[in-house]
C-alpha cells in the first residue's frame, strides 16, 4: 500500500515538471544568471554642446579640431553649434537663465564682465593653476579676467586666440617699415599722389576709438588712475588734450587719408589706392589677399615726440564654462576639452586658419610666412593693454569717450572744451562727485 502511494506521487510530480517546462517555465538554476553574463557597465559618456561665432574658414579648423580630440575620448564628446556673432550673448543670457543653454561657449573678451557678473560664467580660479596662466600670453589672459565687487579679478575663462592692432604696408613701395610717428607721417607723404584720379594715398588711417586709443596713453593720456579714480580732467587731461590736437592734425593733413569713417579707408585699401595702414590682426587674410606676398606687418609706430610705444587694445577669444555645468564629471570634462584647445598642436592649428594663438612659447616647427607675421603681431600684443570688459567701461566710459573724440573731429568743440564735456558726463552718469563733493546730476 505504502509502495502505491509512493509511486503515484513520483508520478505526479514528474507530470507537474513535464506541465512547467511546456508552458515555458525554468528552474531556479535557469532563473539566476551566471557571473559570466552579468553585464559591464561602462563609464557614462559626457556630451558637451559648444556655442561659437566662428565664420569660415575658422569654422571648418575648430570642428576639425574638435573631431580629432572625440576620436581620442573614449566618454566624452564635444557638439559644436554655431551662433550669430551679434546674438551669442543675448542667447547664452536667455538660454542659461531658463537652465539650459550650452556647456561651453567661445566669446568675445569684451563681454566676460557682464555675463560674469549676472552669475551666468563659471569661475575658474581654483581648477587652472597659476603654471597653466603662465603658459599664456599676459595681455591675453588678462581678457578673462573680470574685476569683483570685492576688488580682487576672478578668472571667467581661458583666451584660446587674440587680436590687436598692427601696421599693414605695401612692401612693394616700402621695403622697411616706419619706426616712429614721424617717420611714418613723412613716408606716407612722400608716397601720396594727389595728382591721379582717384588718388594714391601713402597712409590710410580710420580715426575711430579703438585704432588711435592706444596713441592716447604714449601722449600720457588717462582716464582713471590706478586707484580706480577718474582723472580725464584733472592729471589725465593734459595727454588726453594732445591726444586729440594730434589727430585733429591727421585728419587735416591733406598729403594722407585719415578719417573716422572706416568705409573710405576700407574702400581705398580694397581699390588699392592706399600703401599703408592700421588695422585689427584679425584682418590679416584680407591683406594677404590684397597685397600677397608683397604684404608686410610691424608693430605700430612709437610716438616721436616723448619716445613712447603705444599701448593698443587686445581682444581675446575666450573659452568659458556654463555656470550651470554644476556636475563634476560634465566640468571634468569641459576643462580637459579646454586644455586640449591649448596644446601646441591645437594653438598650431589656429594660426594656420588666421587666428592669433595665445599660447607663450609656440614654436612652429615649419617656419611659414604665417609664423613669421605672428611673431610681430605677437609682439605688439606684449606692448597693448587687454580690451576693457566691464559693462561700466564699455557701455558708458568708451561711449563718452568717442563721442569726445568725434566733437574733435568734427570742428564741433577744441581738445579742452571736449575733455572737460567729457568729464562732466563720465561724472553725472557714473554718479561720481565733482570737486565741490557734490554728486552731478543730483537735485540740489
């Protein structure tokens, strides 16, 4: 009887295994996988989308830079994105303030300050050592530098390029360049013919703000002082005063073009009709095309009469962080991608497309005609003063300040009369004090 029972419940279980397995069912040793097929999980990859303004060809060796290094990375890819020069900003502000906007964003030096201030850059003194800043030219990396409330500057940035002004020259009628302003005025004389329609001009000069500012301070020029104080009317004002006689003198010179209306200068230079002239670096693949190998550049002439250099604007190309980019691994990255577009073979790179590197001790292995000319466009660079990027300076104290100038040009006040109107309005809409103690502007 036991026997019976026995062998009727081996039946049953052997008809309930033969019922799971047709329904697909597993054992439990099917059920857990083995430690051979448990899966690896890899490294998160890390995308960082890239705001930039680069035309071509710019465009095409930064994207192409950009291919070479995510062909190197095994977790992190870079997404370039072109944007409107015009609109970079105002999109980077919008875009950020909503909590999106780019990891990474190439701008203007220039425009460091403000968006800085508003909270919408990343701050990276503490992640790039003092070594690294070393490795860059000084007037380049005091672009990125943006001054605190607390007085101190913080680093907003790393300048990937620069630019400057230099003097361009036909070496065709000018085989060694002018070292003084003297020089530079009786050549340009001596090359004009007024007697051809329309005339062959030996210089041709736009006297806008940023081309001549640099001549200001060789005159000892100065508009604060180094306490932060304004002094245009006061210690400054004797070298401003000279400044403005001296290119009054320019403009009224019949013997060299020189005008504050940059369309007759280009149009000149573009008709070749003029020989010789100052311009921003970055202008250097038009000359190139316009004169050829013909094409000579030098630093900009001293100023004969107190032997002094002039001390141009720098403007730099600054690759800056989101301050949004609050993950670790996303900030990581976009450092390494940033110390990648500063290796010598990247910084390389650019001065081929006509871009000005920053790096301090790039040392082309080909010596090209493209080096040759960076060697003096970086030299002047060492002489300049970085390009004012606060808000303050840039939308009030240089607005003021050309419309000063142009009140010159145009016979519309004396030098003495435009630097104390310029005074006057630096202190009503800065809110400073006059002499009296009393705040401008401000209801008696």
């Amino acid at each position: 009887m036991i026997a019976r029972q026995h062998i009727q419940c081996m039946v049953v279980v052997c008809l309930l295994l033969i019922l799971i397995t047709a329904c697909g069912g597993s054992s439990a040793a099917e059920a857990l996988p083995t430690p051979e097929a448990t899966p690896v999980r890899s490294p998160r990859t890390v995308t960082l989308l890239l705001w930039h303004a680069w035309p071509a060809p710019e465009h095409q060796v930064l994207a192409t830079l950009i291919d070479r290094y995510n062909q190197s990375q095994a977790q992190t890819q870079v997404i370039p994105h072109a944007v409107p020069l015009a609109s970079l900003t105002a999109e980077l502000r919008a875009a950020t303030l909503t909590g999106g906007g780019p990891h990474l964003v190439i701008l203007k030096s220039h425009t460091l300050g403000g968006l800085a201030q508003d909270g919408l850059l990343l701050p990276l003194d503490e992640q790039i050592s003092a070594s690294e800043r070393n490795q860059l030219l000084p007037t380049a990396l005091d672009g990125a530098l943006v001054q605190t409330d607390g007085g101190s500057r913080a680093l907003y940035g790393l300048p990937l390029t620069f630019d400057t002004l230099v003097l361009y020259y036909n070496q065709a009628n000018l085989t060694v360049p002018p070292g003084n302003t003297a020089t530079l005025l009786r050549t340009a004389r001596g090359l004009t013919d007024a007697t051809t329609q329309p005339p062959i001009w030996g210089l041709a000069y736009t006297l806008s703000l940023d081309k001549t500012i640099g001549y200001l301070y060789a005159f000892g020029g100065r508009i604060f002082n180094e306490e932060g104080n304004l002094v245009l009317g006061s210690t400054g004002r004797a070298g401003v005063e000279q400044w403005l006689e001296w290119l009054l003198e320019l403009r009224q010179d019949q013997q060299i073009l020189a005008v504050n209306d940059g369309i007759v200068v280009d149009s000149a230079l573009k008709s070749q009709e003029a020989l010789m002239t100052i311009d921003w670096a970055h202008a250097l693949p038009e000359y190139q095309a316009l004169w050829g190998d013909r094409l000579g550049v030098a630093t900009l002439p001293v100023l004969s009469s107190l032997n002094r250099a002039p001390q141009p604007y720098v403007q730099s190309e600054v690759i800056s962080i989101n301050a949004r980019v609050a993950n670790t691994d996303e900030q990581q990255a976009a450092l390494d991608f940033v110390r990648y577009l500063l290796t010598k073979d990247a910084q390389t790179a650019l001065l081929t497309a006509g871009k000005q590197p920053t790096v301090r001790d790039l040392n082309p292995r080909d010596a090209t005609l493209a080096w040759e000319l960076a060697r003096t466009i970086r030299a002047q660079a060492q002489q300049g003063q970085a390009m004012p990027n606060s808000p303050l300076m840039n939308d009030i104290v240089l607005e003021e300040l050309e419309r000063m100038q142009l009140s010159v040009l145009r016979n519309l006040a004396t030098p003495a009369e435009a630097v104390t109107a310029a005074e006057i309005a630096l202190r009503q809409r800065l809110e400073l004090p006059d002499e009296t103690g009393d705040i401008n502007g401000a209801e008696q």
